[in-house]
C-alpha cells in the first residue's frame, strides 16, 4: 500500500510568517510530487509540482524534495489569511495514479 | 472553456437507493479518476481510467460501479451496497503520465437521509 503521510494540524500562523507544510511518502518508486490547495467545501486545486531533488520557487512558494529522505514539503512566505485553507500533497509513480495524504489545515491569523 | 463539470452539486440519497454521478471534462484528457473525501481526512481513489471502455478499481470499490464509454465520459454509481456513502466526491482527470497534474470538479455532496 503506497502511502503518503502529512500532518493533519492544524498549524497556525501569523500573518506574515512563513508557513512550512511537510509531507513523507513510502513508495520509493515516486517520481513527481504536487500541492494542492483545497478551501472548505471547494475542490482542490494546483498550487506546485516538482520532479527533481532541490527547491523550486513560485512567487510566494517554494516546493522541496529529498528522495533520499523521501520528503516533500511546501514552504509559504509573507502568509496571508488568504492561504488558510488545507493542503493537499500527492504523489505519482510509475503507475500514473495520484495518491493523496490526508492535507494539512493552515490557518493564518492577522 | 475547458475543464471538468461534475452535476449535481448536492444530492440525497434514501436508504436502499442507487444513485449517479456525473463527471464530464472537455480537457481531452485520457485519464479519469473518482475521488471519496470524507470530513478531515484525504481523497481515497474509488474508480479510474485511463482509456476508454477500460476501468481499474482503486482503494475503495465496494459499492460503487463505474463506466467510460465515451472518452468525455466518466459516471459513478453509489449502490444500496455502499453502507455509509454519505461523502463529497471529487472527479478528476489527467493526462496519462508520471509529471501531469490532475485537474478537478467543483465535487458533489452526497448525503443519506
């Protein structure tokens, strides 16, 4: 069974702060990881990807992957109340299929 | 516009009954997938596809059957044997591939009464 495991939270931060979101993954074979971001009683919906070891920036969030450790996480700058919402990571392997943790709940707090 | 349309966006379910979800995508993508998320948990695969009149049962199959007959085309059936189906169900579909992002529905909520 492939697993991925996230912290359910919730975390909380203050506005401003820089928000860390971990994920770990059992399935060595994985090969591309994503966030999503999904708000209370709305779809999820593509915040990053990344493939290769290292970080990878997009305006106010980096995604970092170890596939030596097996770990993912999501590291959000500046938060806004805005990024209050649970996050969703998942992973792909060699099947095709995304297999979800259970998300993270952020809350940013002014 | 592309993208995914899942009707309804509530329905309500008697005891003993079958109910259907529809899932379209105009995307053209080959792969489809049928999503269970119950409240503070993850989204469990019940159902995907990934071509045409074929279909793989995810994590949590029992209690739901499936169809794709039509590449645009994916429904869910939640059956009498499905013994707590109240859930919000997400349908997805991608591009078949490792790096291709999944891309959503607005969902349906179902609810036994």
């Amino acid at each position: 069974q492939k697993e991925v495991e996230q912290n359910s939270g919730p975390l909380s931060v203050p506005e401003g702060a820089i928000a860390s979101l971990n994920c770990t993954y059992s399935d060595r074979g994985s090969q591309s990881f994503f966030w999503y971001r999904q708000y209370s009683g709305k779809s999820p919906e593509l915040i990053m990807f990344i493939y290769s070891n290292g970080d990878k920036e997009d305006g106010r969030f980096t995604a970092q992957l170890n596939k030596a450790s097996q770990y993912v996480s999501l590291l959000i700058r500046d938060s806004q109340p805005s990024d209050s919402a649970t996050y969703l990571c998942a992973v792909k392997g060699g099947s095709y299929i995304p297999t979800f943790g259970r998300g993270t709940s952020l809350i940013v707090h002014p | 516009d592309g993208g995914i349309t899942q009707s309804p966006k509530y329905l309500f379910r008697k005891e003993g009954q079958n109910v259907t979800l529809s899932c379209e995508q105009n995307l053209n993508h080959d792969a489809m997938y049928w999503y269970r998320q119950d409240p503070g948990q993850g989204l469990r695969l019940i159902y995907y596809s990934q071509i045409v009149n074929d279909f793989q049962k995810g994590d949590i199959a029992e209690g739901y059957s499936v169809s794709r007959e039509k590449k645009e085309s994916f429904p869910l059936t939640v059956t009498s044997a499905q013994k707590n189906p109240t859930a919000f169900y997400l349908c997805a579909s991608s591009i078949v591939g490792v790096n291709t992002e999944a891309f959503f529905g607005q969902g349906t909520r179902l609810t036994v009464v």
